[in-house]
C-alpha cells in the first residue's frame, strides 16, 4: 500500500518505520533535524519488541508532492491538526482512507472541514514511542495496541488491517463503535495527562503516590460524567480499566502533556483538561479537578512565551 503518514515523530514515525519493513511504500512527514536525519541515515528504530533500521523509507516536508495515497495516517498533535488537514487535498483519491490517532475528541471534525467524513476512520493507539535523537524512534516497551474504525468493512482499511497484521510489534483491532473507543481514550489521557502536569511526576510516581491516585480517580469519574452526558455510555469498570491498563505501563512513561510543558512546547492542554472543563460548563456537570487543571496550566499551553506576553 502507499501510506503517507503526516507527523512523523514518536508514534508516527514508529507506525510508519513497522509498516514500511513489510514492503508497504511509506512517506513520513517530519521537520527539521529529523527530517535531515530520515533522508540521510534512514529511520532507525529502538525497541525490546525488535530493532529496525530502515534505509530506503521516503521523508519530506511538503505533503503536496507525496501525490495519491491509499492511507493517511494522521499523526500530529491537535494544535497542528487543522493547518496539516487543508493540505490533504493533493493526496485523495476516492478510495484514500485517513486515519486519525489524536488523543481528544476532536480530530475527525477538524479533518472533516476540508474532505468528506465517509473516508475518515477514527481510531486511538496505546504506545509510548518519542524521538530519541533525530533520525531515531525510541519505544521502552508496554503496550502497542491500535483500535480504529473498520468503517463498515471498507476495502481500503480492509487491506491495511491485513498489513497491520503482518507488520512486527503493533496490535490492531478493529472497531464498529468508534465514538466509545475515541471517548474511552480520551477520558483516560485526559485525566492521566492532567495529573502527571500537575504533580510533575511520571506513571511510576503516580501510582507510587496514594494521593496522586486519589486525584486520578477524581479526573477519571468527572470525564466519565461528561461522556455519560454527551450520551457516551463507557464501560462501567471504565475507571478500574484505566488504572489497570497505564498502572502496566513503564514507570518511567511520562504523558506527553507534561513533555512538552517542560519542553516549553505548544501543549494539547485544551483539548484534554481543558475540553473536559469546557464540556462541563456547557452540559452542566461539575469538573472541578480538570477546571483547576486547565485554569492552572492555561497560561502555558502554548509554550512559555504565554508568560511573558
């Protein structure tokens, strides 16, 4: 198959470097150092679930001249997700599927701004993956399990399905209720991600902390309360299956919130906290701990800058 898959840093790059050794025609979309990296070196994989290095994967930065693809699987963070999605146009055909990854709620409507929502099929993804240098993705191990929208069996996600299948170290189900999947994740990473930003503490020292624990549930029941009033009925150990399900993961796994905080970085803090808190004053439902999350990081979700504006 030919994939372009548009951000190529840790889960990106990692999806895309596993798809490529089974043979499928792959273009990574990166930027900067990395991109430099990719064409020169190649896209060198770090893993316990196997090491690759992969010399002949194509990378640019002008989506424009990847033409026609069968799947774009979009990678990018939320902040960068609208600006990336005007510019798909070159690389649809009738038969291109786009596959969402993000961590909200709210990747297929800015997607389905500029294309027919019929192609796009939302999914989530559980893998810690980051860019150790440039040119070098890094995964400590854990879980790497994709579930994404089958759209009703269409042949084109069909066939990636059986590539996913065959391609080394990533997990894929496919899923006929893609609004619970996305909504499970999202009030997962949300409440994860807020408590790891606040208490600046890794998964380990999360669960290590009885009152960080404390906190999480809090996060985990309020964005429960909002989905149950969005009309999103959630499993009802949802809360126990998320303090199973990242409780497993690295201790040394950190959420990608508090990354770019301390990186100084555009942060997603308004599409987890933040639309858990924004969702609440619409529906009605008390929030109090992703209110106080948002209200105390707001001023850096767009990096430091924020601050001294």
């Amino acid at each position: 198959m030919k994939i372009a898959v548009i951000g190529a840093g840790g889960i990106g790059g990692y999806l895309g470097g596993r798809l490529s050794q089974t043979g499928n025609q792959v273009t990574l979309v990166a930027r900067g150092g990395h991109l430099n990296a990719i064409r020169q070196n190649g896209l060198r994989i770090e893993s316990p679930f196997g090491c690759a290095h992969l010399t002949s994967i194509e990378a640019t930065d002008n989506i424009a001249a990847i033409g026609p693809v069968d799947i774009i699987l979009a990678t990018v963070k939320l902040p960068d997700l609208n600006d990336v999605a005007r510019q798909f146009s070159s690389m649809i055909t009738e038969t291109t599927r786009i596959i969402t990854l993000q961590n909200g709620i709210d990747a297929k409507p800015m997607i389905a701004q500029f294309t027919n929502a019929d192609r796009i099929a939302q999914g989530v993804i559980y893998l810690a993956a980051d860019i150790k240098e440039p040119g070098t993705i890094m995964t400590p191990g854990g879980k790497h399990q994709m579930l994404v929208d089958d759209l009703n069996g269409d042949a084109t996600m069909a066939a990636l399905f059986d590539e996913i299948d065959r391609a080394e170290a990533i997990d894929v189900t496919r899923s006929r209720d893609a609004e619970k999947v996305v909504w499970s994740k999202f009030t997962a990473q949300a409440s994860i991600a807020g408590v790891t930003a606040l208490t600046r503490l890794p998964l380990g020292g999360v669960f290590a902390s009885q009152e960080a624990k404390v906190l999480l549930a809090q996060m985990i029941d309020e964005a429960i309360a909002v989905a149950s009033a969005k009309g999103i009925q959630l499993d009802p150990d949802h809360r126990e299956t998320v303090f199973r399900t990242y409780g497993a993961q690295p201790g040394a796994q950190s959420s990608s919130l508090l990354v770019d905080i301390e990186a100084g970085k555009p942060t997603e803090l308004q599409w987890l906290s933040g639309r858990v808190h924004a969702l609440g004053k619409e529906l009605g439902v008390p929030t109090p701990a992703h209110s106080v999350t948002w209200n105390a990081l707001a001023a850096v979700k767009d990096g430091p800058a924020t601050i001294r504006a």
